[in-house]
C-alpha cells in the first residue's frame, strides 16, 4: 500500500444533526487572506528574498492581521470569527456579517447549516450565498479565472454555497444536483472539496454510465477507495463479473475494509471520521456512506462482492 496521506472532508456539507466539526478549517482561511495582503504590498528581488520574508512570518507566528477596507472585506471577517466560534454565537455573527454586505456568501453557508428549521429554507440560504458569491466575484470572474476556482481565495464562499447547495437538491432533484457538480468540476477541475466523489455515486445512482465513465477517465490517476470501487461497479454493468474482476482486485487492494460496510456485515457509524487516510478504515467508512444506494441498486453487485471475500 505504501505511506497512508490523510485528507480532510469537506466542512460544508449541509446541517446533518450533528453540528459544526469541533475545529472549523473554514477558520483558518484567515490567515491566507492577511498573508495576501501582505505580500501584495511588497515587491520582492527574488525568490530567495521572498522566501526569507516567509520564513520570518511563519517564524513571528503568522501574518499580522489585515485591515478590512471594503464592507464585503469587513463581513467576511466577521465569518471567520464565526468558523471559529461555538453555538449560538455563530449564527448572531452570520447575521452581524450581512448588516455590513449582503454579499457575504460565507454568511449564508452558516445560516443554512447552523439555522435552518429545514430542507427547503437550507436551499434557500444557499441559493442567497450563491447569488452573493455571484455578485461579489463579478462576471469576468467566471470568465478569465474558470479552471482556478478555489485557488482563488475569494472564490471560496461561493464554491461552498454551491456545493451546499447541490447537496441539497440531491434529495429530490437530483439533476439539478448533478449540473451544480459538473459545473463546480468545470469551475476547478483541481477539485479541492472532492466534488469527484459525490459525482460519480450521484451518476451511477441514475444509472447515467457514459458519463461516469467520462468522469473515471478525467480522474484516472485517482487511487482512492471511491475512484477504484466505482470503477469496479462501473465495469461490473458494463461487462459483468467476469469483465470486472481486475477492478475489482485493484479496490480490494487498494481498500481491504470496504466490503464490510457495504455488505452491512459493520454498521456505519453516526458520525462519519473528520480525517481519511488512503487505504484504511476510516476511507471505507467515508466512501461506504455515500455508495451503498449504488451497490444495492445494481442488481447482483453485492453478491458478486461477497464472493470475493476471503474464507
């Protein structure tokens, strides 16, 4: 298997009942917004002279905190502090967020998972923190910076609105859900908030299996749990159990926990792992909570999996 890597899961899922992670990584965005800042009032000679100033901030603690000049500037610094509280306190500093700029999509990205009585008003606040990030970015945003989403730090809040959103829809309208995917793919096809894995489950659901094999050939080089057994179950429908068993092999190989969950021979706990690591328990968990429509659904698939297991 090699070095295990850990990954985050994306923070901005909508309101599940189980609340806000203990540390909001949201948070921690500030620091990359003050360091902007800071770098963008200096010239440098030369890499190496920049990378000395980098050393002495990481060395002082960090950038010192940057002015907020704009109203936007000024609420979204009052979202940070509200990533970093607990309780009620965040939803008054959301709303302290937009008496300063209804352009604040951050703002409406809390509301929906902090306030929301229900589905319906969470798509709603997303759909408010989408036509924000909209006109915060500015048209040209969406011409000239497509393909960088996300490395641009102001993009941010809109991606998360969207991808809020997109959850959302996934229960009931469900090809809404899908073009609000494909297009944040298009919008950074780096894809940061693992958009990939929610796709691919979201399209073999629907049984849409060209384009699931579009997406597997965009992301080839993706070893994870959800990349291999979706492309097992993917080839499973298109050649059968003979036709499948190298893909197979690979997502046995590659993840060796995740038949358990999916065979229901674990039960998936209620709070899913806030870290991944490749390869290991908490990456099936992970993956096994969004796949199990999927493997259900197609017909002989479990069965095909379960023999398969070692005696």
């Amino acid at each position: 298997m090699g070095q295990k890597k850990a990954k985050q899961r994306n923070s901005s899922k909508p309101k599940s009942g189980l609340g806000p992670p203990v540390v909001d990584r949201r948070a921690m965005e500030k620091s990359l917004r003050d360091l902007g800042k800071l770098l963008s009032e200096r010239e440098f000679g030369s890499l190496e002279a920049a990378n000395a100033f980098l050393q002495e901030i990481v060395a002082a603690g960090g950038p010192p905190p940057a002015a907020s000049e704009t109203p936007l500037e000024q609420a979204q610094a009052l979202m940070y502090e509200a990533w970093d509280a607990s309780g009620r306190q965040r939803v008054q500093l959301a709303r302290q967020a937009l008496e300063i700029s209804q352009d604040c999509a951050d703002a409406y990205v809390l509301l929906a998972e902090d306030a929301a009585a229900n589905l319906e008003e969470a798509k709603r606040f997303y759909a408010e923190g989408i036509q924000a990030g909209e006109r915060a970015l500015g048209a040209r945003a969406f011409q000239e910076d497509v393909g960088h989403f996300w490395g641009i730090l102001e993009t941010r809040p809109y991606m998360r609105a969207r991808l809020g959103l997109a959850q959302c829809l996934w229960v009931g309208e469900r090809q809404q859900a899908i073009e609000h995917f494909t297009e944040m793919l298009r919008l950074n096809p780096g894809d940061n908030q693992g958009i990939r894995d929610l796709l691919v489950n979201c399209l073999l659901a629907e049984r849409a299996d060209e384009a699931v094999a579009k997406l597997l050939d965009q992301y080839e080089e993706d070893a994870s749990a959800t990349w291999l057994y979706s492309r097992a179950l993917w080839m499973f429908r298109k050649a059968g159990a003979r036709g499948a068993e190298g893909q197979l092999r690979d997502a046995l190989d590659g993840n060796r926990y995740v038949p358990a969950y999916l065979l229901g021979m674990k039960r998936l706990p209620k709070t899913l792992p806030e870290y991944i690591g490749f390869g290991d328990e908490s990456e099936a968990i992970a993956y096994a909570s969004e796949a199990l429509e999927v493997w259900h659904k197609t017909p002989g698939a479990l069965p095909w999996l379960a023999s398969h297991l070692p005696h």
